[in-house]
C-alpha cells in the first residue's frame, strides 16, 4: 500500500505531466497556421545555428523544411521565403502589408531617423522616390553625366593598363570601389575620391564604416532582456561615425552652397537636388538632414554594390575562358578594335547582356531582400502576423535546379534560350531580383546598370 508522500509524489508527477501535455498540445494547435521551421531555444530562438553568411544558412534551411521557413532570432519573429512564387507573393500580392524596412539602433543614430532607404511607406518616401526617379536618376539627367562616367572608365582602364606594362599588382576590387564612388561622388558633389580632393576620400571611408555597421549584428536589438545593454559598442560607435559625417557633410554642402551663390562652375547635380528639396510649394518640406540623408543613401547604395558585382562579373570571366572567347568576338564583330565599348552599345550586344544577368543569378548584388511587415496577411495558406521580419533569399532562388538548369553553371547561353530570353533584371521575373520590385525597387537601377555596361564590358575586352 503506497504512503501519503508516494501519493502526494505521484499526484504532482501526473499534475505536471499533464500541464505539459497541454501546453505541448496548445501550442501545436496555436501554431498549426504557422510555416515549418526547426526547434527554437527559449530566449534566443534560432540564433545558435546560423552560420556567419545568413544567405547560405537560411538556403539550408529552405533545403530542409521547403521554401517557407519560420525562425526566431531571439525575440523577433521571422519568416524565410526562397521560391520566386513567394517572393512574388510577399512581393506584390502583399506589398503594402510588407513594405517596411528593418530598423536598428546603429540605422536609427546615424541617419536621424529620417532615411528615405528606411522611411516607412509614406508621404515623405512617394515625395523622394519621385524625386529620383524624375530628376536626379531621369534618363535626361543620367546622359548629362555620361562624359563623366565616360571619363571615369577611360581613367581605370587605362591605370590598369600601365600597371600591367610595368609589371605591377592591382588590387581590382580597391580600384573597382574608387571608380563607382568617383561616379556617385561627382554626380552629387562635384569631387572625386582621389586626387587633390581629400574631403572625397574621408567620405568614401565614413560611408565604408556606415555600411558595415549598418550590416553588424546587435544582440542587444533581438534579445528581449539586452535591449538596454550595447554588448558590441554600436551605440557609442553610431554616435561617433554620425558626428564625423555630419560635420563632413556639412562642409561640403556649405561649401557647394557658396561657390553656387558667387556663380562659380555648373553645379547641376547639387541645383537639382537643393532647389527641389528647398522648394517651399513642394508636397513634402525638407529639412537641412533630409539633405543630408539623401547624399549618404546615395553613396552607401551606389558604391560598394556595383563594384563587387563587376569583380564577380570579371572572375567569371577569367575562370570560364570559353564565355570570354565568345564575349570577345561579339565585341570584335559588332564594336571592332578601333574604339572602347559605350552605353549606347548595348542593345547590340546581347551575349554581354546575358553575361550581366547570369552574374546577378549567380552573385546578386544584395542576397537577400529585407522587408517588415506593417499589417497580418496569408501567404501559401500561412498567417503571417504583423512586425514579422521577412526575409527574400534572392541567392538561394539563383541556385534552384527546379527554376535553372545546372544552376551551378555559369553558363549565359541559358538567357538566350528559348523561355529565357524574355527574362529581365527590372522586377517583373520574381527569380531574377537582382534591384528587388515593386514600390521598394531599387531606384537607381538604370545607374547600376550603367555603371556595370562601363567597367565590366570593357575590361572584359581588354584580355
């Protein structure tokens, strides 16, 4: 016969046993709407099995639990979509409910909060969008600068030219980084990033550290009791980069401002972005920070992107020797040797044309697209409630056999194929989204694609 204590003991077990049976079970039940994704640890979620590239981890999750995948980054939920049915599901049929942007403490110090990359979907972002899109990266004004990005092309092809005859090193990619915040640089500031100008240099590296701790993870943002911690020093680090780029920045602005004033040289880049942004009929009143945040979205999305596109671009050149042959012949026979490549050249070239979208398949310039969703929606038969944290693993869709054959392959025949050839790199094909889609596309695509025809081209016909 059991003793009073065998039963009290017994009873407690089965108590116990039975709340977790029912909190096992309620949990099933509340999550049954939810997509598949592996076993969360309390308090940090998922973080334990990512891997330092998040692109290639969350491919392997996507290979393991299908293409929708839910994960907890400590406290913030998160969902992994990799099919372009998703993307184009998020994307489009749901584009408002998933048109924010990530913020962080490091993006919220230094941009003053009013970014137009991370403003929400509003007034102030339709006013700056259309200002990109009509007058700053316009067709009209893009051909305007095009002696510049001319010029800047000339500049490195030939630097690397005489380095060559003289036998010494180049470093592509440092050369490749100047070139593209040469072209950023001149077309809103008027300088260069080298030469006589140091003011351009200091920029360019301010707007290097931007990028990379804009990019840094912070646990003290996705760890629930870390919030009031700064573990990894961003705070202190945001605050620093924001006074040295401020006061950078506003001595170039003022400096712009005056030389305008006394009539002194075309400042049509600056006139255009200064008189539009200080209009006082405009729909949407600017502040001097505004200005500001519009030249560091410029630099931190034009530079660093398009130059280690291009170095991808070249690598897979050098190492598929037959692609280059074919490259160089179509350049023989549509350009000849007389002259270097130019824009105007393109639509004649369309292996070069097939060339660059193999490279955004294989190597996009941006893995993966990052959006917060602002209000609940369904996505494949999933709620996805609101605050989520999506992420769009454009790398992972560039290497799915079930939409490319040999994936792996660099191979740019497959766009001239038959079913292939229509694809384009403008956000209509949801498994090429090299610049993204919709409202939040990139807006300086047209630039990017420019920028890409100029150094990669013409390198290429250089071997």
């Amino acid at each position: 016969m059991a003793t009073p204590l065998e039963i009290t003991l017994y009873t407690t077990l089965f108590i116990v046993s039975a709340l977790l049976l029912a909190i096992c079970t309620g949990n099933r039940r509340r999550n049954h709407s939810r997509p598949p994704g592996p076993f969360p640890l309390p308090l940090i979620g998922h973080l334990h099995l990512l891997g330092p590239k998040l692109h290639h981890t969350f491919h392997d999750f996507s290979q393991r639990y299908g293409p929708l995948v839910q994960l907890y980054l400590g406290s913030v939920h998160c969902v992994l979509a990799s099919s372009p049915e998703l993307a184009k599901e998020f994307l489009k049929t749901h584009e408002l409910a998933s048109s924010s942007r990530k913020h962080s403490t490091a993006i919220d110090i230094v941009t003053y909060e009013s970014s137009f990359a991370f403003a929400p979907y509003g007034p102030y972002w339709k006013y700056i969008k259309k200002l990109c899109t009509y007058e700053l990266l316009g067709a009209r004004n893009l051909n305007h600068f095009l002696p510049i990005r001319t010029l800047e092309v000339r500049s490195f092809l030939g630097d690397l030219m005489d380095k060559a005859e003289a036998g010494e090193c180049v470093n592509v990619t440092d050369e490749l980084v100047k070139v593209t915040s040469n072209l950023i640089s001149q077309m809103m500031l008027s300088i260069r990033c080298s030469g006589t100008e140091g003011e351009a240099e200091v920029a360019r590296t301010v707007i290097r550290q931007v990028t990379q701790i804009f990019g840094e993870f912070d646990v003290s943002e996705i760890v629930r009791f870390c919030k009031y911690f700064d573990f990894a020093g961003i705070r202190k680090r945001s605050e620093d980069i924001k006074r040295r780029y401020d006061a950078l920045l506003e001595k170039i602005i003022t400096d712009r401002e005056r030389t305008r004033r006394g009539g002194g040289g075309e400042l049509m880049n600056f006139l255009i972005v200064a008189d539009v942004m200080e209009d006082e009929k405009a729909d949407v009143q600017s502040t001097r920070e505004h200005f500001k945040l519009f030249f560091l979205d410029f630099f931190t999305a034009g530079t660093d992107t398009t130059a280690i596109t291009t170095e991808w671009a070249i690598a897979e050149l050098i190492n598929n020797p037959k692609v280059l042959i074919v490259a160089q012949q179509e350049i023989d026979k549509v350009i000849g040797p007389q002259r270097l490549l130019q824009e105007s050249d393109a639509p004649n070239l369309p292996y070069l044309q097939a060339i660059i979208k193999e490279t955004f398949r294989l190597h996009p310039p941006i893995p993966m697209l990052v959006r917060k969703s602002v209000s609940d929606c369904v996505v494949d038969g999933y709620k996805i409630p609101a605050k989520t944290l999506l992420f769009v693993n454009i790398w992972s869709m560039g290497r799915n056999p079930k939409y490319w054959a040999t994936p792996m392959e660099f191979r740019p025949e497959r766009f001239l194929e038959k079913g292939n050839g229509s694809i384009d790199v403008k956000g209509r094909n949801f498994e090429l989204l090299p610049f993204g889609t919709g409202r939040r596309g990139c807006p300086g695509m047209l630039l990017g694609m420019q920028e890409f025809v100029q150094c990669d081209w013409n390198y290429g016909a250089m071997f």
